[in-house]
C-alpha cells in the first residue's frame, strides 16, 4: 500500500468576462480600510485554529469511544479480542480506503506538504472526512499508529476547504494547508510551539512575518479550544526531572546514539517493506492493513497489550518507573516492529505517537542499564523516558529544533534542557550518518513525487559573493579628477570596463569608448564628474548570498563589493563572468535515490 498523493479533481472552466467577484473580494471590498488582504488572513487563520480545534477534540473522542467500544476499557492479555478486533476492522478499513477513501493512506504530512508545492494547496474535503474516519477505526482497534499525523492532515482538510469556499488568492491558498497542519498538530499535541516549528521546520521550510503569524494564531487558537473542552492536563503525568551532574551529559549521549541506531531501524524497516508491499497485485490491499491489525493483535495477545494503539498510557506509567528495563527494551522493539507493520499495509494513522512511544521505553531502558553500572548517576527513570522521547523524534524525524521545544513543553521543566539538546544532537547526527534520506523523503521518493527535501536544503553549502568576487581593479578612476587624468590612466589597460570613486562615497562605471569619447571632444580639462553624470551602481557585500548577484551582473559590468562598515572601502568586484563562473564550477548534487 502507498502513502501516495491522490491529485485532487479540479474542473477547469472558462472565465467569462465581466466575472463578478469572488466572496472573499467582497468581503474586502466591504471592509476596505480596515484591514488589508494580509490582517484578513491573519483573521481567518483564528478561525481555522478554532474549526481545527473542535475537529480534533471529536477526532480524539471517536479514538477513546472506539477503543472503549472495541477493546474495553483496559485491555489484557491473553484475550482473543485482541487479535480479532484489528483484523476485522482492518478489512473494514481496507474497503473504505480502496472505494471511499484512496487518498488518505499514510500519515498526512506528506500529503500536506504535496497540496503547498505540487496542488496549489488543495486537499479534498472528502479526504479530512476519510482521515477522521478511518484513522479512529484504525487507532482506536489498536493498529499501532497515532493520531497526530492525521489531526494535521484534518486541520490541513479544514483549512483548504475554508479558503475555497471564500476564493482566496491562489497564493494564500497554497499557504492554507500549513496552516492548518499547524493548528491540527497543536491541537493534537496540546503544544503550539512544537507544532509551529515543525510546520515551518519540515512542511514550509521557510518563514516571513506572515507566514509566522498566521501559523502562531491558529496553533493558539487551536490550543485553547481543546484546552476549553478536555482540560489543560498535559498528555503525561510529568515525575519530578532533575539534572544536577554535568558528568551524567555522557550517559545521554549514550542514550543518543543508542537511539539514533534505533530511528536507522526503525526507518529502514518501514523503507525496505513498503515498497514491496506495493508491488503485490492489488487484491492484496484488502487483506494488508487486516494481516498487519492480526499481527498487533497476536503481539498484545501473548503479553505486550502496551503496543496497540498510540500508547500514551504506558508512556505514563515507564516515566513513573512502573516497568523493568528488560520490558522496557521488550516494548521499544515490539513497537519498531508492530508499528512498521500497520504502517506499511496503508492503513491510515500517524507515526509522531509510535515514535515517542519507542524513544520513551529505550530511554527508560537505557537509563535503568546505565545507573546499574554506575549508581552515582541521579537521573531519574522519568528524566530518561522524556529525553528519550525527545531522541527518537530527532532521530527519526529528523526534526532537531522541534524534538527539543516539544520535550519541553511536554515535561514543562526548562532543567532538562541541557540533557536533552546533547541527546538529540547525537541522535540526529547518528541517524544522518546511517541513513542518508529522511524517513518523509524516502516516502515521497517512493510514491513518485519530486518535493524538495528540506533537510538537503539545510545542509546544501550556500554560495557567498566573496566566493565570485574578483579583486579589486588595478586601475580605480576618480569622478573628481580631469578628463584626461583619467584617459591616462586607461592607455595601457587590456579592460574595456573601468570603476569610477565618486564624491563623497558610491562607485559607478565607465566604458573605454565613452572615455576616450569625452576625451576626443575636447573636454579633457574638465572633471569627470562635471562632463559625465554617472549613475551609482548599486554596492554589494561579501556575506551576500551571491544569488543577490544575480540581479545586477546583467545590467552593470561590474559591481563593487564594499565593507559593510565603510562602503568607499572597496574588498572587490563581482561580474557576469565570475559570479557565473563559479556556479559553473560548484560540483553536482548527487540526490540520494530511495532504498
């Protein structure tokens, strides 16, 4: 099964002229003078927190009540309820994906980031529908998936069907999606920061004033409306987390890269399997998300009920050191393994849940290891099972800067900072050096799909204008000189193109031919200033990215590099030549093919 993209079915019309305006043109029109088109988007991107809000805090409700209604209230093992109950509704899954459904396999966030580069920021409405339906079905059976992945999904559904509806730009359309997915995994998660840095961070890649303050609003307002329904309680029940030694820094950096080992399996596993599961004939759909819903039930079946569903419960109960560390490392990869599977048949559910989940019992695990060889060590089991949480999202992920902020805000402890930047660090680097392609790339490379991978844009070396600057001319003219001061000064130069110091600071330039012109005209007694009104060129500096280059090396020959702190001290100049020269010389990009 794919997580693939369904391209959403537009019908394309002829625009008769006159067109009446839009809704959301007469909502401009109307209050003209109030606010302009950017505080209108602001203003909607309330309301999209707000929609997203109420459709997450039902989302979660019909997980609960499902599992409630499926599973009972406390699942045990043992119970053939447990292996009976996935694999039905897997079937029953299976069909409303296959007929009713087909785009909202997966997770939601490629399919996100797909509708901002690829669909002009069209999701179907009829696929948040799907999403809800068949993810609740899913997780609350207890497939072992999570619901975060799709709340931003739903939250994204949300806020592309608003924007139709009112016809906004095109160009604010495309921004719609993430948006939404902001206010959906806010919702989710109950913590806007985190959901704000992952959106820009892996969904938009980039950030202005605007694009920031409508994702805050609607993380915010999403926020307060699960906040008013469900209660401030965070998701975990948070022990008191200390970190007082700075020597233990090195048992979570042993955490980190024991971790980052783990994302690499985790993220193979699902790389190796998903293609093939793919290739099978298409009859076997119906029965993948069934198989894999049997196997999670046969695990919880013979005495790890903990992996089915999202598994918040148990992550409660490892951070309150109610499991050994041998059954912590038990349900780590009991995890790995039930999750690849659920995700790999297609089945709709996110993997935000599973891989906190698998980061909170290794790093419970690791921790209790590490304290038995070293009792000194004053970290406690919950301090390590939120670190680890932390670690595997960096690894896995490879969300850095989010996998901080989201521990924190989880634990709402700021002592744990420290432990957890150092953890992270070496768990992403690990995690990068052994697996080259993150784990949402690798799935859209799988599907087909060409969107920009946004940690290679982070690592890609950025160009600077000091790297195609060219030193400075040896012959520099000087408006305030005459005429024939400065033709002397050309005579035995092989350049056809001279810079000009003008009074009191700026630069300009001078062809040969024009010079020698004004000389030949008689006008050599005079200053070059007073026969020849050049235009400033404008100045570049050398930490530009030489991409600014580009917009002035076509209409000037030369361009002067200036000191930022004195712009008549000249470091050099750039030229059509040198600035294309060098992107010319910079080597190839290898883009990693899926594995």
């Amino acid at each position: 099964m794919t997580d693939s993209v369904a391209p959403p079915s537009i019908a394309v019309t002829p625009v008769e002229e006159p067109t009446p305006p839009n809704l959301s043109r007469r909502l401009f029109a109307r209050f003209e003078g109030v606010f302009n088109e950017e505080v209108f988007f602001l203003i909607l991107s309330i309301f999209i927190g707000i929609f997203s809000g109420l459709a997450v805090v039902c989302f979660r409700l019909a997980i609960d009540w499902t599992h409630l209604a499926l599973l009972g209230p406390l699942p045990q093992a043992h119970s053939w309820r447990l292996v009976e109950v996935p694999s039905i509704v897997g079937l029953v899954v299976a069909v409303l994906v296959i007929y009713v459904f087909p785009g909202i396999r997966g997770s939601g966030v490629n399919q996100t980031k797909a509708a901002l580069y690829i669909f002009n920021g069209v999701i179907p409405f009829r696929t948040a529908i799907g999403k809800f339906i068949c993810s609740a079905l899913a997780i609350g059976s207890g497939q072992s998936l999570g619901p975060e992945d799709p709340s931003l999904q739903i939250g994204a559904g949300i806020a592309s069907a608003l924007g139709r509806w009112l016809e906004i730009s095109r160009e604010k359309l495309r921004l719609m999606a993430p948006v939404g997915a902001a206010a959906g995994l806010a919702a989710a998660f109950n913590a806007p920061i985190s959901a704000v840095l992952f959106v820009i961070e892996e969904v938009i890649g980039r950030w202005s004033a605007g694009i920031l303050g409508s994702v805050v609003l609607a993380a915010v307002s999403s926020v307060v409306i699960v906040r008013w329904f469900l209660g401030s309680e965070p998701l975990f029940r948070i022990p008191v987390t200390t970190f007082k030694n700075p020597a233990e820094l090195i048992a979570y950096a042993v955490l980190g890269i024991v971790g980052g080992i783990a994302s690499v399996a985790f993220a193979k596993s699902i790389g190796f399997l998903r293609p093939r599961l793919k290739a099978l004939p298409r009859w076997t759909q119906f029965f993948q998300p069934a198989l894999a819903g049997l196997i999670v039930g046969l695990i919880g079946f013979l005495g790890a009920p903990q992996v089915m569903g999202a598994g918040y419960e148990s992550m409660d109960q490892a951070m309150h050191g109610q499991f050994v560390w041998k059954f912590l490392a038990v349900l780590a990869v009991l995890k790995i393994i039930a999750t690849t599977v659920s995700f790999v048949s297609g089945t709709p559910g996110g993997m935000f849940a599973p891989t906190l989940f698998i980061g909170a019992m290794l790093g419970g695990a690791v921790g209790d290891v590490e304290r038995i060889f070293f009792p000194h060590l004053t970290g406690s089991t919950g301090t390590y099972v939120l670190v680890g949480m932390g670690v595997l999202f960096a690894g896995f992920l490879r969300a850095p800067m989010t996998s901080v902020f989201m521990v924190l805000e989880v634990s709402g402890n700021y002592e744990i900072i420290v432990p957890v930047m150092v953890a992270n660090t070496f768990s992403y680097f690990v995690s990068r050096s052994l697996q080259a392609v993150p784990i949402f790339d690798l799935l859209t490379r799988q599907d087909g799909l060409i969107l920009p991978s946004l940690e290679e844009e982070r690592e890609e070396t950025i160009l600077h204008v000091e790297d195609a600057m060219q030193p400075p001319p040896e012959i520099i003219l000087v408006a305030q000189d005459r005429v024939d001061a400065n033709y002397g000064r050309i005579q035995d130069s092989p350049e056809s193109v001279f810079l000009v110091r003008l009074h009191p600071a700026g630069w300009s330039t001078i062809t040969r031919e024009q010079l020698q012109r004004l000389y030949l005209e008689g006008k050599g007694e005079r200053t070059l200033a007073s026969v020849f009104p050049a235009q400033p060129t404008p100045s570049l500096y050398p930490d530009l990215s030489l991409d600014s280059a580009l917009r002035y090396v076509n209409d000037y020959a030369l361009v002067p590099v200036v000191n930022r702190a004195d712009s008549s001290q000249l470091e050099g100049v750039a030229s059509r030549g040198s600035v294309f020269k060098k992107y010319g010389s910079r080597s190839t990009i290898e883009v990693p093919m899926a594995e």
